[in-house]
C-alpha cells in the first residue's frame, strides 16, 4: 500500500474530508489531494501533525512493506580503520568512490 493509499485510509477512518484535515493542517485541500494520489510528499512538520491528527505513526504511513535485501551492501565499512583529527575523520575511504569531506 503507498504512501497515498494510507493516508486517505486513515483520512477516512479519522472521519475527516480532505477539506477538513487541509484547514487542521494549515494547507490546501489540494495539497492533501497531491499527497493522497503520490504526487508529492508532506513535509516532516506536515508528516508529523498528519500521523498525530490520525491517530497513527509516521512508520505506517511511510513504510512500502518492502523488505531491505542486505545482500547489496558489498563491503562493510571498519572505522576504526581510519584517521581520527579534530571532530571528524578526513581520511580518504578506500575502495568507495566518494571521500569525506575535512570539517
């Protein structure tokens, strides 16, 4: 179930018209609109004042009850296995195509 789907279930289960959560929200109607048909996304205030208002939790609606496969994670990352200086590690990560930035 999407994101959308949950969310005008809930909508509904609450007993409230989009009309009605838009105005306890301080939105649009169409913005409730967008978001229950997954053309956009609430903001994380928005998210929050959604799950609280419906009486769910900000896990529900977002969770696509897809399963993470762990076997794409090729290599484990030790860091212990490099530099510490300062407040942040600079070292470059071997192996990986990206390096951290020094603060």
């Amino acid at each position: 179930m999407t994101f959308g789907e949950k969310l005008k279930k809930a909508r509904k289960e609450a007993g409230l018209s989009q009309e009605q959560l838009a105005e306890k929200l301080s939105v649009s109607r169409s913005a409730v609109a967008k978001w229950e048909n997954d053309k956009g996304m609430p903001d994380i205030q928005n998210l929050k004042a959604l799950a609280s208002l419906l009486n769910t939790s900000i896990d529900y609606l977002l969770d696509d009850d897809s399963v993470v496969n762990f076997s794409e994670i090729k290599e484990p990352i030790v860091l212990d296995d490099y530099e510490k200086t300062g407040k942040c590690r600079s070292k470059q990560i071997s192996r990986v195509s990206f390096v951290m930035l020094e603060c």
